[in-house]
C-alpha cells in the first residue's frame, strides 16, 4: 500500500469527521427547538390557570416531536453504523499491517515512505483529537436535551393536575406520549452503546501505530550500520 492509499484512508476518517459536525449541528437545532417549545409550553401552562387550553393541538404536537426525534435516532444509528464499519475495515482489513509490510519490504523509497509515514500519523493524531472533541460536544449536546425532555415530562404532568381541576375537560392522555418518550430513551442508549463500541475500536486500532514506528526506528538503525560497513 502506498502512500496514496494512506492518504485516501485519511481523506475517508475526515469525511467522516465532516458527517459527524453535521449530525452535531443537527443536535444543537433540535436543542434550540426543544427550548422554543418548552418557553411557549410554560406560557400556556400560565395561561391555563385562568383560561382553557387547546390539549389535543398540544399532544398532537408532541406527538409530531416524537417521530422527528425516532426518524433522528434512527438517522443516527446509521451514522454511527457506517462508523463503524469504517474503523473495522481498518482494524481487521490490514491496514495497519500493510503499510508495515510495504515499509519493510521496499528497496527503492523507505525514505519516502517512512517520511509519509511520519506525516500522516501526525495528520491521524490531529483527527482522532478533533474526533474526540466533537463526541464530547455532541454527548453535552444530548445531556442538555435530555434536561429539556424531562423539563416536558414534568410540565406534562402540571397540566394533567390542572385538567383535573377542570371536570369537564378531557383527560390528557399522558402515558402514551411518555411511552414514547420512553422508547427514544431506549434508542438513544443504544447509540451511546455504538459510540463505545467504536472508542474501544479506535484504541485497539491506535496500539499498531506505535508498533509500527518502532519497526521503522529499528530499520533505520540497521540501515545506518550497513551503510557504515
């Protein structure tokens, strides 16, 4: 494999880099959504103490909230799928050990290929931190959401007790949307289940490249003797 080739790995992780800045900007949408709607539920929670309130426009709308954030999940699984297949390819296709076996194996451009080499674990270093710093953004993101989800829940169950007050009003059917909060819940802890998944495959992929600087460090050195005979 040469050098090429280890550049279009890296060109491939940094796309992958770009899809997940999309997906975080996605979060920080849905964010700014969820606050808009919990300032005007809080609103007609205050105004709902003197004055009636439309409840079936309200669950209908929560409920229209409820399959945008399934289609999300779902989107997001998919994301984090191909992610993953991405960092399996690396780990079990070869890669590493390929670009080893090329390093040893050459006669005409170690020194090249060692010197690209060197490049493109230092541009590897640079991706995986920015990789990093975009998972702990995208996790804060999901943790403030959540916060907004269950500020909903508990103003759901404000107005519930106030629809009570109110005999001739229907009654709010609560359990429903709450199971499907529940289901997202459940969704969203299998993606944070996948994301761990693939740290633990990035560090396994991580233990080669110092093996390989290594192999490379001791064909300098024989390299060094034989010209020295």
């Amino acid at each position: 494999m040469d050098s090429t080739a280890m550049e279009q790995k890296l060109n491939s992780k940094a796309a992958a880099l770009t899809v997940l800045s999309e997906e975080l900007e996605k979060c920080r949408i849905e964010r700014d959504h969820l606050k808009i709607i919990l300032e005007n539920k809080m609103l007609h929670s205050t105004y709902n103490r003197n004055y009636q309130l439309n409840y079936d426009k309200l669950v209908s709308q929560l409920r229209e909230e409820n399959k945008l954030l399934r289609l999300e999940a779902d989107n997001l699984r998919q994301k984090l799928h191909d992610a993953q297949g991405d960092n399996q390819v690396l780990r079990t296709g070869g890669f590493v050990k390929d670009c080893i076996n090329t390093i040893l194996t050459s006669t005409d451009s170690k020194e090249e290929l060692v010197k690209n080499l060197e490049i493109i674990h230092s541009k590897y270093q640079q991706l995986k931190l920015d990789f990093g710093l975009l998972l702990d953004d995208k996790q804060e993101l999901i943790t403030e959401r959540d916060g907004f989800r269950n500020k909903i829940r508990r103003l759901n169950y404000e107005l519930a007790a106030s629809l009570k007050a109110n005999k001739n009003q229907s009654i709010l059917d609560i359990d429903s949307i709450l199971f499907e909060n529940k289901y997202l819940n459940e969704r969203l802890q299998l993606e944070i289940a996948e994301k761990e998944m693939i740290k633990k495959t990035n560090s396994i992929y991580q233990v080669y490249v110092p093996y390989s600087f290594l192999r490379i460090h001791q064909m300098k050195k024989h390299l060094f003797y034989i010209v020295i005979i």
